[in-house]
C-alpha cells in the first residue's frame, strides 16, 4: 500500500535483543496525510530499513507500507510496517497524466454544419405547432 504526506514527529531509535540473541533495532514516525481531511498514521522501519531511511521533521514522502497483526496474551496489535519511503518535492506541480496506450491521438472532429435558425411555419410542416 501507499499513502503520501509529511512526517510530523520522529521518535528515538528502539533497540534491542530478542529471545533468540539477535539484535533489532525500529525507527518510529508521525505522517500527516495530504487528504482533504488529513490523517496521521504511526509508522515504523524495522531493521536494516531504520537506518536506510533517513527522514527528518518537515520531509514530504511517498510511504510504501504493509498492515501486519500479531496476537499477545489474548489481544492483538496492528503495527504499519514501512519498506519504502521516498522523498517528494512539495513544491513541484503535479505531474501532467500519462497516455497509458501507444495509438497516436484521434483526428479532430470536424465542425457540425451551421443548423437553419429559422422558425417559420411551412405549409409543408404536418406538426400542429
């Protein structure tokens, strides 16, 4: 999934050890959504990615993210897991759309020709009005 919009807030680096020996380390962050009602969402960079990324307070981006649950002592918790994050001009105009097909653009239409105006009534008319 994608989503873009502007980190907010970053939180300190998490470390630590598992129970297996391996260290990990999770980088969190704030984004503010670019919708009409923005959204914040509460992300993280697992791992070799937390220090792949380095965004800072203000960077506008292009988040690549999974939804991932996990159940502990009967309850479950939803984390957004970042893979991808791309920094985006926040001044750049929008990209115009690109043609999707390679057919050359259709011919133009040429004008209708001019329709009579008038509204005289003929005696060849068999409408009543």
């Amino acid at each position: 999934m994608e989503v873009k919009g502007k980190i907010i807030q970053k939180f300190d680096l998490q470390s630590g050890t598992s129970k297996a020996g391996n260290p990990w380390k999770k980088q969190n962050y704030l984004l503010e959504t670019l919708d009409s009602f923005p959204r914040k969402i509460y992300f993280d960079f697992f791992g070799d990615r937390a220090d792949q990324f380095n965004l800072e307070v203000g960077d506008m981006i292009n988040l690549s993210f999974d939804i991932e649950c996990r159940e502990y002592q009967g309850r479950y918790y939803t984390d957004i897991r970042g893979w991808k994050a791309e920094k985006i001009d926040a001044n750049a105009p929008a990209a115009a759309p690109v043609p999707t097909n390679d057919a050359p653009p259709a011919a133009p239409v040429p004008p209708a020709p001019a329709a009579d105006m008038s509204f005289e009534q003929t005696q060849e008319d068999d409408l009543p009005f």
